[in-house]
C-alpha cells in the first residue's frame, strides 16, 4: 500500500510494479494517472487511524508513506503499532524534516558539516542574525512549507519581511550563512542502522529559466551527475548519512525509510542544506527510472531492519531526465481543472513516460470523464537516453506534445551538466577546521 498523491508515488508504483515479487499495489488517494494503473482508495492519507484501516482492510504486506505530511501526522508510528511493516519514519524521526531546527541540532551533535544557522523569534533576533551572515541572506520558516517556505534575497529587506510573516503565522525561523555552489539530492534508504545510498540527482527549485524567480517544489531532474568529484557518494555517507542515522537511533527515535540529503558542493566543501524524511519530488522519477534493482524487496528490507549494506544496486547506463509540467501561476494559487491532452503521444514516445501529479478525472462538467489538472505541479515528462543530451531532446518532445492551457515548465533542466558546463568551486584549504565542522 502506497500513501500519496503526488509524481513521487506515481514513479514509486511504476517501479513496485515491475518488480517480479510484488502480487499487488494498491493507493490512497493517488491520482489519475495512478489510478490507470492499480487500483485507487478515497481515503485520507493524513489520517493514522483512516491509513492504518485501509492496511487491515487490505491486508498490506507493506506500506510506503510518500509524502512527509502523513510522516509529520504519526501516520507510520500507527501503522507500526498496528503490526505493519512501514516504509517511512515515525513522527518523532520524521522531525528532521519538520523542524528545520531540529535537524541543525542532531547535525550539530552527530558532526554533520551543514550551513552555520541561528534561531530567531523576534524581528530584532532576526536583524541581527541577518546582520551577523551578511548578503546573500538566507531565511527559512521552521516549519513544512512544500519548499516554499524558503526566501534567498540580496535584498534586506525582503529577507527582514518573510521573517516577520512567518512571525506573524505563530512561527520561528532559521537565518543561514548562504551556501555557494551546485546543489545534490542524495537518497539514503536505512533500517535505521544500515544505509544504502541511491544514485544522486540535481533538482531545479526555481520556477524560471536560469534559476530565476521563486523557489517551488522542484521543476525537475537529472541523474546520474556527471560533474560529481570522484568518491562523492561515499563522502556524503560517511560524513552525513551514517552519522545522522547513528545519532538518531542513539536518541531512541531510529530513523527508518528514506533520508533525503539536499546537499551544496561549496568551497569549502560538501555541506547539508536540509534532510527530508521521504523521496524527493521530481528527482524521484528520474532516479527511479534508472534502478534496475527491484525496488520491492528493498523496501521491506528496510521497513523490517533487513537491509543489506554489500548489496550493489544496479542501474541502467542511461541518463534520465524528468522535466515538470506546472500550471499557471504555480508556485502561487495555480489554475486548476483544465483538460490535459497528448499524453498518449507524449508515452508512445521511445523511452518516454508521463509521470502524474496534480492530475484528476473530472467527475462532472464539461470535462467529465477528462484528465484535468488539479495542482501546482502537474505531471513530469520522464526520458532515458544514451545520454544527458538524448534524455533531454527525449523528455523536451514529449513535453511538446502535452497541451495543457496556460501550463509553465522549465527549458534549461540538466542543459548545462548535458554541456559540461556546471561549475565546481575551487576548494579553499584555507578555511579554519571548526569551520569544516
Ligand atoms: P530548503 O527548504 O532548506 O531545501 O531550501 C530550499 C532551497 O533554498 C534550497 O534548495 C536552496 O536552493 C536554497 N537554500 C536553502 N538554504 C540555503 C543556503 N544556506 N544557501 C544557499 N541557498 C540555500
Ligand atoms: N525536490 C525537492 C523535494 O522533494 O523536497
């Protein structure tokens, strides 16, 4: 059983499908393009007592929480209590992601390189820690904000401004040292002891063409990354990934699922920007796309403290590119129940498939019957190719082909790794050791 909605468990279902051990798949809520392929479940995903019921009723053998709200909502620890294997942490862990706070202080303690950062809870706390890092200033609510709750500005006064609002909502914030240099999504799968690392990928959090505009959910992905220095992978877990999971189960609260390490390769080298406690959306559908390790077992393997540290996962030699097809005026209110067309031109494509997001079948109306859009992030268009260059010209036709009125996507997404031309800033050596820290 698979809790979610989203292009993260439309790409999680597709790859427990083409495993051979897995009889069957079943989703609450998902959406239409999750819906054309196992069956679907009106239920509230939120919800524990709602999820834990539909896995009885089902007979689950073993459930995989997708996004980080039901995670947040003690979704799993219920479904745990009630005898299920679960593929996601409990509250208490899932708190790496919830609180941005938080995750500063288990890094802290388990000496996880990351962003030097303060609290503040007044406009005066906040002036003075923006004062104290200097331009460009980073500020982050505490809180879950789908991304969006992030504000990277030159501009003092816009960055005094989001933090007065998140005061305002009741909330707290944490003011960082800005972070330079290329940013990764690593994947860590643990059972809470053992961590298996999945291929890294690239992410494009802003909405425009250039890295311009607002931060939104992700507008798409690439993976493998080309530019990555040689033993990155290792790096990233043995100086993050194993530390995190070590301290996490030294406090009692082991962390079980997916630790998602959102990652800045800096000058002064590698950094943590934030953890999350799920796949990442869309990097999930490009990286995925590349595992040709059944995805089945080593779920469970980790939902039931089995995972196997010598296994090799296997990856196809392609490239994958995922690129987001959002709606208009997405990353604000977006414009929701238009007719989506060319989506089965754009999957008759070679090596081309069309990941569903924000996608519904609209029950009445003038498009009954119809896949509509229904949120900000609409679909992905996910292609393999020999390479990032035919993974791109792949994904970039098949986007071509869906119509969807007033829709919006990014046409730069892995065109400067296709080219060679990310660039890795020079390491200084000069910077002082507890700075490493
Ligand atoms: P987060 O929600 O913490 O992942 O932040 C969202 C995005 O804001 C990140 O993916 C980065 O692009 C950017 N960001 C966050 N923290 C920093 C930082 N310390 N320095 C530079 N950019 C950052
Ligand atoms: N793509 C960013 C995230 O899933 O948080």
């Amino acid at each position: 059983m698979v809790l979610g909605p989203g292009g993260r468990e439309h790409a999680i279902i597709r790859a427990l499908l083409a495993d051979p051990e897995v009889e069957q798949v079943h989703c609450a809520p998902g959406n239409a393009g999750i819906a054309q392929i196992v069956p679907v479940h009106a239920v509230d995903a939120n919800d524990p007592a709602a999820a834990t019921g539909l896995a009885r009723e089902l007979g689950a053998d073993l459930v995989v929480v997708g996004p980080e709200a039901p995670l947040v909502a003690g979704v799993a620890d219920a479904l745990r209590e009630a005898g299920f294997p679960v593929f996601g942490p409990s509250r208490a862990a899932a708190r790496l992601e919830g609180s941005k706070a938080f995750a500063k202080e288990v890094m802290a303690a388990a000496g996880v390189p990351t962003a030097m950062a303060r609290v503040a809870t007044t406009e005066a706390e906040a002036a003075d820690a923006l004062d104290g890092f200097g331009a460009p200033y980073v500020v982050k609510d505490d809180g879950l904000a789908a991304g969006k709750g992030v504000v990277v500005t030159a501009d003092r006064a816009e960055a005094l401004a989001h933090a007065a609002a998140c005061f305002a909502a009741g909330g707290s914030v944490v003011i960082e040292e800005y972070l330079d240099g290329p940013e990764v999504s690593l994947f860590v799968l643990t059972d809470g002891t053992r961590v298996i690392p999945l291929s890294p990928a690239q992410d494009f959090k802003r909405i425009f063409d250039g890295d311009e505009g607002p931060n939104t959910g992700g507008m798409g992905a690439y993976t493998p990354l080309p530019w990555l220095p040689d033993g990155f992978v290792d790096e990233v877990v043995e100086r993050v990934a194993r530390p995190t999971v070590d301290e996490m189960r030294r406090r009692g609260t082991p962390f079980v699922g997916v630790l998602y390490c959102g990652l800045a390769v800096t000058r002064r080298g590698l950094r943590v920007i934030e953890f999350n406690a799920r796949f990442g959306d869309p990097e999930t559908q490009a990286v995925l796309a590349r595992l040709a390790t059944p995805l089945g077992r080593l779920l469970l393997d980790a939902a039931t403290g089995r995972l196997d540290e010598a296994e090799r996962l296997r990856w196809r030699p392609e490239s994958a590119v995922a690129v987001v097809v959002a709606a208009q005026d997405y990353p604000g209110t977006p414009r929701t129940g238009d007719p989506i067309g060319g989506l089965e031109a754009a999957e008759a494509l070679e090596d081309v498939h069309v990941v569903h997001a924000g996608t519904a079948v609209a029950p009445d109306g003038e498009h009954a019957g119809r896949v509509v859009s229904a949120g900000g992030r609409v679909l992905a268009v996910v292609a393999l190719g020999a390479g990032l260059d035919q993974a791109r010209e792949r994904a970039y036709r098949g986007v071509e082909l869906v119509a969807l009125e007033g829709s919006q996507h990014r046409t730069d997404i892995a065109l400067k790794a296709s080219r060679g031309q990310v660039d890795l800033p020079t390491v200084s050596n000069s910077a002082p050791r507890q700075e490493q820290a």
